[in-house]
C-alpha cells in the first residue's frame, strides 16, 4: 500500500508539474491580441510639438525643475467637446507626498480636469484607461477611479489576463492555483507603496510583473484630432521626474486613437468608440511621423541602428536598458563608425527606495568597455525617466523615436502594452532641433544646470553583476 500510495504522489507530482509548464510556455508565447504590435503608416506631418519635464541641480546643489507636460495634457482636456482618450500606467497617490519638495499631486488634477470638462459638457465622451497596479491588483480602492466612474467618465481596467506572461515561472503556477481567488480590498499583510492592508492575493498577482505601461491620450482639437505620447505617467510620486513627448495632429493621432481599440477589445468589450475622420487636410511637408506598439518599437529601433554608420550620431536617453537585440545594435554602430552616446538613469532610486544599479550599471559597463561614451543622469531621489532614441544621418535625415517603451524584453517583446511614435525629418524641423537640444543640455549641463555626471561615478563592472542582470532579463524574475 506505501509503495503503491507513493507511485500515486510520484504521478499527481508528475502531472502538477506538466501542467505547470504547459501553462507557462502557453502564456508565454501564445499569439498577442488582436491590434497590439502595431505598426503604423507614415503620415506627413500636420503639426508636431517636442515637450520635456526637465530636472538638474544647481550651482547650489538645490534640484529644479522646469516641467511642461502635465499643463499640457490639462490644456488639452480643457478644449476637447467631443472625445477624450487617455491611457495611462500609474494613476495614483501612492508611495508619494504631494505637499514635499517638488511634488505635485497629478492624480488628483488630473481627475479634477477630467470630471470638470465632462460636467460642462455633458455630450463629451470620455474614456480613461488603466492599469490595475492603480487599485493593487483589486486590493484596495482607488478614490480617483470611483470619483470618475460617478462623473459619467468610462474607466476602462486593462485585463491583463490577455496578455502574455514575461514571468512564466511564476505567472504559469499561478493561472493554475491562484488566479481564481480573485482579489478584494483589505487584508493583514502590509501594502508594498501605502499605510492601508493588502492580503496575500494582492502579493501573488504583484509576482506576474506585468502591465499596461502606456501613456497617450487623444482628443480632439477644433475640427482635428490631436495626440500626446510621452514616458509620463501622471503620477504624484514621479512628479519630479524627467519625461519627454511628443504632440501631433493629424492621421497619426487617429491612428494612436485605433490602436487603443485593442485594449478596449479584450478589457471592455461592450464599449465602442465612434469613429474619427480628420475633416481637413492639413498635412504636408518633408517629415512623416507614425505610430509603433509592442515589438513594432523594438523592430524600427534595431533597423534605425541598423542603417548608422559613418557619419551618423546615435544619441539615447533611458530609464532602462537591458535588450539584447538593442545593446548589440548600439555596438554594432559604434564598431561601423557612428558616435555613439548613452545617458542612462542609474537605477539607483524606487519612489524612496534604494535600488541596486541593475540592469543599467552593468549595461553601461559593457558599453564603456566597446568605446561608446555613457554618462548618468544626476538625480535626487527622481528617475531620469525619458525613453528617447535620436539617430540624426550624414543626409540630414533625422529619427527620433519617443514614448513609453523602456528597451527591455518585457517592454518590446510584446508583453506589456506600449505606445512610442517615430518622428522622421530634416534635421531643422522645428520638433526634431528641440529633442537634439534637450539631450545636449542634458549631455553637456550648460548654463550652471547639472543633469548628468561622469560614468565612473556610477561604475559597476563586476562580473556577477552582469550575468545577474542577464538571467533576470531572460527569465522575467525582474521589475524591468
């Protein structure tokens, strides 16, 4: 009987564990949702507008800001009488104090906005999507959602059930055993960013590390439709972060304003928008701009590396950098003769926690050792948030590649949702001077403003280092 009971734990094991992997390989390469991993047709651009939230230090080692973004997502809301779309990762007050140095409660202006436009005008159609990390996964409740959702505004959830699992080690174990308990607000364990109680569910749901991580909005502008996409997420504690976006009319922004249908298709699928025509043709000159989702922003970054050689300067700023496919293309244009330069976050602050440099420091080292100039960005307590690729060629011809995206797996191996545009023009468009400029001030730290510092203040080149950052990055047992 003991030998025959133990077969029969060997074989449920054996079966547990089969379905365990089953279940991770599916989630993890199952085909993405309809509309994710878009690219979008170049459009000639009709309007189009560079915007930074920049952060340095003084003379005096005082932090400063000048940040634009968030007044003019307001402006824009504050115009709009017949749609506003708006996708946004972080929406909350947590792990933030509004009345401290620098910060600004964006949440709740945000909201306030928002519910003030729709109150005066009623027809107006507005739909806010999100992320569930702004409720804990259902383990607590968000004041700013409830406010909105009894305003008459659609508070779209993403469901991010559909997506793939980029921690399927994890996420595979926990679609079989966790998955159906659901989620609810309260518990005793305490909350990973607040003072108020999680349970248990809402540290396994934590585990999967997965999200929504967009940041766009569309409305419309007189008789056209405008778009901002930006690294921006309106957020109380990142409020003194440094962000970059991009403003644009036209085709484009009907074409950010499809590409949110996928999210609405699997979150909401009772909700439909109606569709938008741009009324005139405002579009024309050299430069085109075009919309990238998902693996789509990967593929045009790896190709606009592909074609620097001689003569072209590769100018990248990011908060994370840890892809292979990108790390390998940087290197590939600096042996090929383009001058390369890196400014990266040293992922050393997490909203008042320490962070340990990782991916960021060893993939610096690994540049700085091929011959390519890295700087950091000099923060104090903020990230030097931006995801910015500027490749300006030998013709003139310039690229600028902007959004939400962090070149990581997890942001361009089509596991999270993300948004970027490609702008592409002559090196004097207007949009194209600003993006150059900001990342020489930010290089150079003109005008007695410190934005960035040498690479050896924050050099780590231990090995272990780097094979830590490339096993996290290869498993998704990471937050990047």
């Amino acid at each position: 009987m003991i030998a025959r009971g133990r077969r029969v734990g060997v074989a449920l094991l054996a079966l547990l564990l089969v379905a365990w992997m089953s279940m991770a390989v599916w989630h993890w390469l199952k085909p993405v949702p309809v509309g994710l991993d878009l690219t979008g047709p170049a459009h000639a651009v009709g309007s189009v507008e560079f915007i930074a939230d920049e952060t340095w230090v003084d003379g005096d080692g005082m932090r400063q800001l000048d940040h634009r973004i968030f007044d003019v997502k307001l402006a824009l809301i504050a115009q709009a009488e017949r749609l506003i779309l708006a996708d946004f990762f972080l929406f909350n007050d947590f792990a933030g104090n509004p009345e401290g140095k620098d910060m600004r409660a964006l949440s709740g202006e945000l909201a306030t906005a928002l519910i003030q436009r729709k109150q005066a005008r009623p027809e107006l159609e507005i739909v806010f999507v999100t992320d569930p990390i702004n409720t804990l996964y259902g383990g607590v409740v968000s004041d700013h959602l409830e406010a909105m959702r009894a305003a008459g505004i659609e508070v779209v959830m993403t469901d991010l059930g559909h997506l793939r699992d980029s921690n399927p080690i994890w996420s595979g174990l926990w679609r079989l055993c966790c998955r159906w308990l659901g989620n609810s607000p309260g518990g005793r364990l305490p909350n990973p960013v607040g003072d108020e109680s999680v349970s248990l569910r809402t540290w396994l749901r934590m585990a999967n590390f997965k999200a929504n991580h967009r940041k766009a909005m569309v409305v419309d502008q007189g008789e056209n439709w405008t778009g901002l996409v930006t690294s921006a997420n309106p957020h109380d504690a990142s409020s003194a972060h440094g962000n970059t976006a991009l403003v644009f009319s036209g085709r484009a922004a009907l074409d950010l304003l499809d590409s949110e249908r996928a999210i609405l298709s699997f979150s909401a699928p009772g909700l439909t928008l109606a569709r938008a025509e741009v009324d005139a043709m405002t579009e024309a000159g050299d430069a085109t701009i075009r919309l990238l989702t998902e693996a789509a922003i990967r593929d045009a970054v790896v190709q606009r590396l592909a074609e620097a050689g001689p003569g072209s300067r590769v100018d990248l700023a990011m908060f994370y950098l840890s892809h292979r496919a990108i790390v390998e293309g940087l290197l590939a244009a600096h042996q090929r003769g383009a001058r390369v330069r890196v400014l990266l976050d040293p992922n050393e602050h997490a909203f008042g926690r320490q962070k340990n440099g990782v991916p960021n420091r060893p993939v610096a080292a690994e540049l700085t050792q091929a011959g390519i100039s890295v700087r950091w960005c000099r923060t104090t307590g903020e990230q030097c948030h931006s995801k910015q690729l500027l490749i300006r060629q030998p013709g003139d011809e310039t690229v600028l590649i902007l959004g939400s995206a962090n070149y990581t797996r997890r942001n361009l191996d089509n596991f999270n949702p993300e948004t970027n545009v490609e702008l592409t023009g002559p090196g004097d468009l207007t949009a194209l001077v600003n993006a150059s400029a900001w990342f020489e001030r930010r290089w150079n730290n003109h005008d007695q403003r410190q934005h960035s510092v040498d690479y050896e203040q924050y050099a780590d080149e231990r090995r272990w280092r780097y094979w830590q950052y490339r096993v996290m990055e290869r498993t998704g047992l990471s937050t990047f």
